[in-house]
C-alpha cells in the first residue's frame, strides 16, 4: 500500500472527524448531548445568527480594548525590563516566577471591583495578557544586535535616529510574537472571564446555553471563539511575514542600514 | 550590580509592595473593604487553613492536579516520543498538533461538562486535556533534541540499543524533561482551577469563586494569596532542580 | 609514563593488526535512485603502518570509514581485521575518532574516556586507571574533571582519542579528526598524533581533506577517486620517521604532495 503524503494524511484524518462529528450523533452511538451534529450545530448557528453576532460585537469590544492594555503596556514594560540592564536583573526573573501564577484566580477579585459587566473583563483580560507581551518583548529586545547601535552611531546617527530606525525596525519581528501570543491570550481572558460571570458576550452565551444543556448552541459558540481566535492568529502571521523583510529577527543587513540612516529624520528627530 | 546586590534589592522591592498592601488600605488610601490590608488577609489566611471545609477543598484540588498530571504526562510522553521516533507520523502529525497547541484550551471547558458533570473525572479530564499538548510537543522536541553524533559515537563504543536509549538518550534529554514537567504542571494546575471555578462544589477554585461572589474579600485575598504561593513554591523548586541537572547546556 | 604495551590488556590480543579491504562495493539508495558510493576498492593495511585516504569531497571516505568501522555494512566485498570480518562496532578491535570531538556534554573528560568501559561493565577501579593512563597518553594529565565546553577544540580532539584508544584496539580510525581545528592546532595535535602512535604502535587508518598532513603523518597514501570512490594510486611515503616540520620544507615533500594532488585532480 503506498502512503499518503502527510498533507493528505491530515486532511484525511479532518474528513474522518468531520464524518464523526455529524455520524456518531446521528446514528446514536453518542449522545446528542456529549455531541450534537454537525448539521444541527450548522443549523442553530444561522437561526439565531443575530444573538450571537450581538453577543460577538460585545466581545470584540472588549477584546480590543483588553489588547490595547495588555499589548500597550506589555511592549512598554517589556522595553524597560529587556532594555535597561538594571531593571532587566532586577525585575525579569520575578515577572517569570510570576507567570507560573493562574491568573484566572484574580477575576474573583476583579468582579468584585468592578461589576459583572465589561470592565472587568477588560482589567482581567488585560491583565492575562499583560504578562507574556511583556517578558516576549524584553526577551526579544535582547535579541537586537548591539553591533547594529554601534554601526549606527558610527555614522553619527542620533538617538532618536537610532531608536526609530535601528531599534523598532529591529524589533517588530519579536514584538509582533508577542502580541500574536498576548492578543490570544486576551482573548481567551475575555471569553473566559464572560464564561464565569456575564450578562453578555459570546463566553455568557456558552455558559447560559450550558446550563440548560443546549449542546448544539454551545458548539457552535465555542467554534465561534476557536475561529476567532485562528483568524487572528492568522493575521498577525500574515503582518509578521509581511514585515520579515530579513530574515533573522533583528538583523538587518549593513547596506541597507546606511542607506537608512542616511535618509532625512523623522519630525520627531 | 552584583548578585548579592541584586538579591537584597528584590528583596527590598518584596518588602516595599508587602508594606504597601498593609499601608494603603489602613490609610484608607483604598477602599480597605475591597482591598484587605496584608495584616488582614494573614490572619484569616491563617483561620481558613485550620478549618476543615478548606483542607477538604485544598485536598481535593491536589488529588485532581496529580491524577491528571499523572496521567497526562505518560500519555503525552508517549506520543510525542512515537511522533519523533517515527518519521511518518511526525509529518502528518506535527502541523496538526502545533494548530492545537495554538488554540486555547479554556475555551472547550463547557463541552467537558456537558459529557463529564461536574464531579472530580470532569476536572481532571479537563486537566489533562489541558497540559496533554504541551507535554506531546516538549516530548517530541526532547526526543530530537538528542544529537545524531552523539549516537554515533555510542554505537562506535559498541553501544547495545538499550545502552544508547540509557546513557545517551535519557542524560541528554533530560533538561528538557524537567522544563516539560514543570510547565505541564502549570498547564495542569491552571486547567484544573478553572474547571473548579467554572462548574464544581468542591476544590480550591470553587471556594474562592464562592468568597468572590458572596464579597468575602479578606478570604478571597486569602485564597488567592495560597493558591499563587503554592504554584509559585512548586515553580521555583522544580527550577532550581533543572537549573543543578543543567549545568553542562550551553 | 607507563608504556602502553605494559598495561594488561582486556585481553590477550595483538597490539597492532592488519586490515584488509577486498572487492568492496558500497550501493545505498537515495529517494528513487541508486548511488554508488564505493566501487571495487581492495587494499591491504600492514600492522602497525599509519595509512592515509585522501580524496576529494564526497568521494566515500567517511562511508568506507563508517565500513570499517561497522557501523555500516557493505553492499558487497569483505573487510577483515586481522583475518576476523568487521561485522559491528567493536572498540575492542577497533577504535574510532570522529571529526566532530562529539564528547557526551553532560560528562567530565574523563567519564567520556571511560564511556566504552563502563558499556562493557569493567569494575569501576580498572576504568578509572585506564582512563587516567590514556588521559596522560594525550597530554592532558590533570584535565579529567573538566567538562567539554571547557576545553578548547584541541583539547576535545585529544580527550576523544583518548576514548577511541582505552579499549586498547590494535587497530585506530580516525575520520579527519582534525578538520574542525585552526591551522595552527592542527599542526600541533599532528605532531602529538605521532608521538601516540610512536609510543603505541597501533595500525592507524586516516582519513583526510589535507595533503599537507596526509604527507606529513603517513607511511603510505591512498589515494581516492571521486564517486563512486576507487583507489586510484598508492604512495609510499619515502620520508624519514620522526618526522620534523622542517620536511615541510623539503623537496621531497613537495614532490608527494604534488603526486597527490595531480592524481586527485585527474581522476574523473
């Protein structure tokens, strides 16, 4: 028998648990509560398609939001942890004894704070995703080839010169890493946190059709999240190979970085 | 700075963050109902430990955490050493097991309701579900890990299959090995408390999210300050481990 | 220092012994082709003699190395040691010396010599004293509890000679063990290479990119084709033992190497 290629492989072993997902129930060999059928997940998604698109803009909304926190700050406190060598001896190896810490413990306490609704959602998930931006960043800021600042310098490249032409260029592929990891993050944070205690949002639509055992409804939910959360991994990829115009992250090749320096500075300079 | 000055400024940092907590509320330059003093929260941690409800809640949790760990370890090692072992499968399966490590788990917990309830199996099927991935992918990266030359120069030694498994294999993998077992324990440890917060009567996670619901914030600190001691003591144990069985890693 | 031929051996055994390579083919398939890699080669290793394969890239000489050493086997013809056919890896017959030092990291310099002892379950008093002799055999007396990433390349080299010899093996591989190391090193652990074999007398097959140093350390130069490799020429190296880097310098030695060269070039 010859093999399949593992391309074909995969998509064959997708097929088959398509195949599962909507025979199993349907023959009754499992449950329609363990599993509903993909038809019937299929089928309640577009009946109550607006329900769940007002609950998804609540999330969305949130998600943005706890992202702009998380990765804002996180790239911010990255960039001081990983860049000055004080802070970085000092503070890095408490911020990763810290991440080992489920984070998931604080919502209690931020619920309290902050109500049910939204807010808390967003200081949780922000704070979900603070962490990983953060230590990706510093991590990646040390990645920069110091001889690139030297280079730089030797052409009498300013400071901010060198920040915005040497250092961010540098370090957009690391950084970028981060907040696809972060932005995942805060995204699960905010479906989580919704799932615990919510009035709305597509996490509350899971838990509240959980609870009266509308297992096609909570499918088609969690599907909804899972491919909420592959879209966007799928577009900070497409940004990060967008940007991967060298090739190993924070190199970038001598000849080019004289002709950068060379160019005017930005207003900022 | 030196590693001495280092040490005596993180624990100056401890030191300032621990007086804040004690200070601010008392000052009431916080709301000390919503933000217990550190003294406080102490004390009733001190209260919630002798009663039995929470050494229940403690032992349940940890009896969840070490079936699931233990389970998923093996299971995972297994696997992830065949992916790497066994050129074929590591190629179809590889790509399909990176898209879901990709995918947070937390979001599958309700569907491990529906099938499992919401008793102990439910908590510790989510737990492995959980930690599962992680171990398959540092098992398989473990495996590979083991340099080709250094075999060589085994079998040359005239090395038996069960030789080179033993004293090339296991000693090169094994900082590798402890790294995976102390993030699967992470894995673990999260997925479970989730669950128990999410859906369950019993464990550490439910009895804080009970205190966070009914504003009992002094317990809630009290509990979160445990269970973030806990994770945080097994960590660094476990590091400090890696770090003596590391030295010879570049 | 104790001369090796006075430590007791493993057990009885020959402290060198001859190699003999006949109608070897070597036939490995690569996707859906088949690749020759080595075709017809025959050659006969004196015991004792220190023989050097040079040849061009590519042109098999670590596979036939790999052969001799049994850690592959032959698509056709035979390969005795001593009369007794290499069917697997045996460091008791024969040992062998990488181009990568390939030192286990998690081991100090004198566990990795110990290492094919400690397979063979000889008592651990017994390892220990061979590896010290062997660790002073190289030069490196004092050096046992440093690990690899310690020492320097030089050092590696010499630490994983070492191993290849603690087995005593009358016969020594080495597949161009000083590729990885600085002009300067090379020229150094030659010179050493030769003062072991000196003291130990061992057969010692050498392969190698240099003709410089295929010149320098040989009895006798093979030469090699490029794929499917062949011996396209045997030299005998006419120069006086011990050799001096002075030679270097000689006409003579300019000759050989240019014999080498001309043949390595002018084989298809």
């Amino acid at each position: 028998m010859t093999r399949l290629s593992p391309a074909a492989a995969r998509w064959l072993i997708v097929a088959v648990v398509l195949a599962l997902w909507e025979l199993l129930p349907r023959l009754g060999l499992v449950a329609e509560l363990f599993l509903p059928s993909l038809s019937s997940t299929v089928a309640v998604t577009v009946a109550d398609w607006p329900e769940y698109a007002q609950n998804l803009l609540v999330t969305l909304y949130e998600v943005a939001l706890a992202m702009v926190f998380a990765c804002g700050a996180g790239i911010l406190a990255g960039s001081l942890i990983g860049g000055v060598a004080l802070l970085r001896n000092l503070l890095l190896p408490v911020f990763s004894s810290l991440y080992a810490v489920p984070i998931v413990i604080l919502y209690p306490i931020f619920t309290a704070w902050f109500g049910i609704g939204s807010e808390s959602k967003i200081v949780f998930a922000a704070t979900y995703g603070f962490f990983p931006v953060t230590l990706a960043t510093a991590a990646g800021i040390r990645t920069i080839d110091p001889q690139l600042l030297i280079v730089a310098r030797s052409m009498n490249a300013s400071l901010s010169q060198q920040i915005t032409r040497v250092i961010v260029p540098a370090s957009i592929p690391t950084v970028l890493a981060g907040l696809r990891l972060g932005g995942a993050l805060t995204i699960v944070g905010v479906v989580v946190s919704e799932m615990l205690t919510s009035a709305a949002g597509i996490g509350y639509l899971v838990t509240r059709y959980r609870t009266v055992l509308d297992s096609a409804h909570v499918f088609a939910a969690v599907i909804m999240i899972l491919l909420l959360t592959v879209v966007f991994d799928a577009l900070v990829r497409f940004i990060e190979r967008r940007t991967a115009v060298w090739q190993s992250a924070g190199r970038i090749s001598r000849a080019s970085l004289r002709e950068v320096v060379a160019q005017p500075a930005p207003a900022l300079g | 700075m030196t590693g001495r000055q280092i040490v005596l400024a993180r624990l100056g940092l401890l030191a300032l963050v621990l007086a804040a907590w004690e200070a601010l509320p008392r000052l009431e330059i916080v709301n000390p109902r919503l933000f217990p003093p550190l003294g406080e929260v102490l004390r009733v941690l001190a209260e919630i430990l002798a009663r039995a409800d929470v050494q229940a809640g403690v032992a349940v949790t940890a009896g969840e955490v070490a079936v699931a760990f233990g389970l998923a370890v093996p299971l995972g090692a297994l696997i992830g050493v065949a992916v790497a072992e066994n050129d074929y499968l590591g190629r179809v399966f590889k790509p399909l097991f990176f898209f879901v490590f990709s995918v947070p788990k937390s979001i599958f917990l309700p569907m491990f309701i529906l099938v499992f309830g919401i008793g102990f199996s439910q908590k510790v099927a989510f737990g492995i579900f959980s930690a599962l991935f992680i171990v398959i992918m540092s098992a398989t990266a473990a495996v590979e890990s083991v340099r080709a030359e250094h075999v060589l120069v085994a079998r040359s030694c005239g090395a038996t299959r069960w030789q080179i498994l033993t004293q090339v294999y296991m000693p090169s993998m094994l900082p590798i090995l402890l790294e995976t077992l102390r993030i699967s324990m992470i894995f673990t440890l999260t997925g479970v408390i989730l669950a128990e917060m999410y859906a369950s009567r019993t464990g550490v996670g439910s009895l804080i999210g009970n205190w966070g619901e009914n504003f009992m914030m002094r317990q809630l600190f009290a509990g979160v300050l445990l269970l973030a001691l806990i994770a945080i003591l097994i960590n660094e144990s476990v590091r400090l481990l890696e770090a003596r069985c590391s030295t010879w890693r570049t | 220092m104790q001369h090796l031929a006075h430590v007791t051996p493993l057990d009885g055994h020959a402290a060198a012994a001859a190699i003999e390579v006949t109608d070897l083919d070597h036939v490995y398939a690569n996707h859906d082709a088949e690749v020759a890699a080595l075709a017809d080669i025959s050659f006969l290793v004196e015991a004792g003699r220190f023989v050097v394969i040079v040849g061009p890239s590519g042109c098999g000489k670590s596979t036939l190395l790999m052969i001799l050493a049994g850690l592959r086997h032959a698509t056709g013809g035979t390969v005795r040691c001593d009369g007794e056919p290499i069917a697997r890896p045996d460091p008791h017959r024969v040992g062998v010396v990488f181009q990568e030092a390939s030192l286990f990291p998690w081991l100090t310099a004198l566990d990795n010599i110990e290492f094919p002892l400690v397979l063979r379950h000889v008592p651990r008093e017994d390892r220990r004293r061979r590896a010290l002799t062997m660790l002073e055999l190289v030069g490196l007396a004092g050096f046992g509890e440093k690990y690899p990433h310690e020492l320097s390349g030089g050092m590696k080299q010499r630490v994983s000679i070492a191993r290849g010899l603690v087995q005593d093996p009358p016969v020594l591989l080495m597949d161009e063990p000083f590729a990885a190391l600085d002009e300067q090193t090379r020229m150094t652990m030659g010179h050493e290479l030769l003062r072991i074999w000196d003291e130990t007398r061992k057969t010692i097959l050498f392969v190698t990119h240099s003709l410089t140093e295929a010149v320098y350390l040989a009895d006798e130069v093979l030469v090699m084709s490029a794929r499917p490799g062949r011996i396209v020429d045997r030299i005998d190296i006419t120069l006086a033992r011990p050799r001096s880097y002075e030679m270097m310098a000689t006409e003579t030695f300019g000759r050989l190497r240019d014999r080498i060269w001309r043949q390595i070039r002018a084989a298809p």
